[in-house]
C-alpha cells in the first residue's frame, strides 16, 4: 500500500492521452504529452509512438475500429451460413449444431417467443450486449526482445524498405553502446510495444485477438499526392525508378537530392502543366 501511495508522487516515465474514438481523427488518437525518453519517430503522427528510454524502446499503438460493427457484421455472417434454407430466419433445427445455442442463448434471441430467430432480433441482441463492451479498452503487451530487425525497422511497418536498407549502417551504428569494435548480442536495447484498443463482443467465439503477433505491427500512413500514394505499391513511403510510370526525365526531376528515391516531400512539389488554347 506504501508503494502504490507514492505513484502520485513520482513523475511518470510517459504521459500519454489516447482516444480509441476521436472525431477528428475520424479513428483513434494517441498523443505524448511528456516522457522521460527520446522520441524516435514522426513527432507528428497522432497514432504511433516510439520512445527510447534507458533500459528499453517502447513503442505506444492505437489500434482503431468499430467493435460493434464488427460484432454485427460477424453475428450476420453466422446467421446467413445457419440460415440453410435461405427463409430470413433460424429455427431450432438450423442452430441444434452450435453448442452456444444449446446455453439458452436461442431463447434470449428470440425476444417474441415464436421459436423464430429473424436477422432484427439478432442485430438487437448483438447491438445491446456490444454497446457495453465498447466502451472498454484493452491493453496488449507485447516483448520483441532484443532484435536487430527492429533497428533496422525504423519506422516499425515490420519490413525493411529501401531507404532503411541504405541507412543499415548508421542503424546498426547506433546500436553500440560499449565502444567496443563490433556489436554484441546484448547490445541492441529490449523493444517492447503497447497497444490500445478498443473493447470487442463477438456473439459466437472468442473477442477479436491481439493482431500484432510480430514485430512487423504499424501500418504506414498514406502521404503524399494521390499520384504518389497510387504508384508506391508497396506503401514503404517511396519510389524507387520501378515503381514510378512517368518518364525517366520525370523522376531525375523531382529527385531533388539524387538519392533514386522519390519521397512525399519531392512528389508534392511537382506541378503538372495545364495546357492553354488561344482563340
């Protein structure tokens, strides 16, 4: 009890604000309001932080979606595969297969007696056991351990891009923590990540399970012109010459710095030539 007290006292390693429901986010929020370690990404980005702190680099995610919606849309799925003779409801028969069913559970979804399950009385059910839930939040941890991937994934999408393939070096670089010459296997800092996300409902099963199994978790953020977004096919947040569909003049152009790759910042500058008429 003595130590929880002090937890008002101390100053916290991170202060974070997350909002699994922001309106003007239209999605989740989460914001670094102060932390003890050294931010690693995009400052900017209102979904993903990464922070080095002295023993370790957390990695804060929100994970966001609508669990009723998906608790509907799975609830109709199951209705639809149980619904054999295509008639718009269940009868006893349909559903004697699922053991759920079994639990009294046809009972409660049949809210006017009439040993019929119509797809409203299941949407109902859904709807008033979800709304609840959704107003939860779940926590997942995960430990990524001591990987050099994770170095050299700097913008954690869970795959090397080329320009981070270019930058290994000075990644790797950065690992060495000892002075010594080399890297060793203890060298790399412990990663670990944590994830929000909003509380779920399924009708049949369990809840929507974490989804981040490995150390490949955050999807990149679409940036750029939509011509930009439309050729990086593999959303690595450049071109390289493959990808580009203009001509070879195009790219040299708008690689300002030489460096084969075109990013969002080069692509935007461009300014696509109207064509005028004289009468």
């Amino acid at each position: 009890m003595v130590e929880l007290g002090r937890l008002a006292e101390t100053t916290p390693d991170a202060e974070l604000t997350v909002d699994l429901a922001a309106v003007e986010s239209e999605g989740g929020l989460l914001r670094v309001g102060g932390a003890k370690g050294k931010r690693l990404d995009d400052a900017a980005r209102t979904d993903y932080a990464k922070i080095a702190f002295p023993p370790a680099i957390v990695t804060f995610s929100e994970r966001s979606f609508d669990p009723q919606a998906t608790a509907l849309d799975d609830a109709m799925r199951k209705f639809n595969s149980l619904d054999a003779d295509a008639n718009g409801y269940l009868t006893r028969e349909e559903t004697a297969e699922r053991l759920r069913f079994e639990r009294e559970l046809f009972e409660l979804i049949d809210a006017d007696g009439d040993e019929k399950i119509f797809a409203d009385e299941m949407r109902e059910y859904v709807r008033a056991l979800s709304e609840p839930a959704t107003t939860t939040c779940r926590v997942n941890v995960h430990d990524a351990g001591n990987g050099f991937f994770l170095a050299l994934d700097t913008n954690a999408d869970g795959r090397i891009s080329e320009r981070e393939r270019r930058g290994a070096a000075k990644s790797l670089a950065a690992l060495d923590r000892d002075g010594s010459v080399g890297i060793r296997q203890t060298e790399p800092a412990r990663h670990f990540h944590i994830e929000f996300v909003r509380g779920g409902y399924q009708l049949f099963g369990p809840i929507d399970l974490p989804a981040v199994q490995t150390t490949g978790f955050q999807r990149r953020q679409l940036t750029g012109p939509v011509w930009f977004q439309r050729m990086d096919r593999n959303n690595d947040g450049d071109l390289i010459w493959n990808e580009f569909l203009g001509p070879r003049w195009v790219f040299d152009q708008l690689d300002a710095d030489g460096d084969e790759l075109l990013d969002p910042q080069e692509a935007a500058k461009w300014q696509p030539k109207t064509a005028t008429t004289r009468n």
